[in-house]
C-alpha cells in the first residue's frame, strides 16, 4: 500500500511516499526500510546499531535510559522548565498571532524525552510530532499523549 504520511521523509531521498508492509515503513521512491515498533517509526538510517549503542550506553548509565524523567513540578530543574515552556508558548502564541490562526498545522518536539512538553504543546496545533533518540521514553510519551485524549 503506497501512502503519504504527513511526519514522513525519506532520510535517503527525502520522499514522502511509503510503503507500509508488515512492521517496516518502506520508502516508495528508494526502497530504504525504516523499523515500526509499538506503533512508532524508527527513522534512522540503522536502527539495529542505534539500538546496540544505547544498549552499551544503558549500561553505563541505566537511570538516563530507563527511568521515568521528573515531572515539571518535581524536576530539581523545574524552574528552568518552566521558563523554557513559558518561553515556547510565547513564541507559539506570537506566531500563531502573526499567522492569523488559532492553531499550527503540526508541531515537533525534537527531543520531547517522556513527552511532558509534548502533552502541554498540543493544545497550540492540529498534529504534534515528538522525536527523541530515546525508545523507552517515546513510548512513554506516546502513552502520555494517548491516555490524554490528545487528538
């Protein structure tokens, strides 16, 4: 089945054209293959040696790679976290303003780690997108997200 998905370009070619087979989105145009797991697109060039290094990476730090990241109001960051969301949301609204909309068509959140921003963001667009290197923690912020009611 041949689609466009919105997220979707090829990091080969840059087609938005995929072929969605079995647990693999597949690039229509060059043929290179990109993992789905748990529903998520993994779009890296080779998953499998991502997935060993932060393997190895895990095991020098298991508590960056595994635990659950602190909440905004218990994070001993939360004050620089808050600024920072206060920050985004400012430029959201200001753009959203100068655009004459009341929502973006589609936010990424490079980096959205557990997905607390992500969740907060959602409100100034039709689509958000998160990214992180991090699998465990983009499948907690797809749960976060889901279990919201997000979309």
């Amino acid at each position: 089945m041949n689609q466009n998905l919105d997220f979707f370009r090829c990091l080969i070619c840059q087609s938005n054209s995929v072929n969605i087979s079995n647990h693999f989105l597949i690039c229509a145009s060059c043929g290179q293959t990109y993992p789905v797991i748990n529903d998520i697109p993994i779009l890296v060039l080779d998953w499998e040696k991502k997935r060993i290094e932060i393997e190895k990476l895990t095991k020098t730090q298991p508590g960056w790679f595994i635990e659950e990241q602190l909440s905004e109001t218990t994070s001993p960051w939360k004050h620089h976290l808050t600024k920072r969301m206060l920050y985004v949301e400012d430029s959201l609204k200001k753009y959203l303003i100068n655009k004459k909309s009341g929502k973006a068509e589609n936010i990424l959140d490079l980096g959205c780690g557990d997905g607390t921003q992500l969740f907060n963001l959602q409100i100034y667009s039709k689509v958000i997108y998160g990214s992180d290197y991090n699998f465990e923690r983009l499948v907690r912020a797809k749960n976060l997200v889901k279990n919201h009611n997000s979309f």
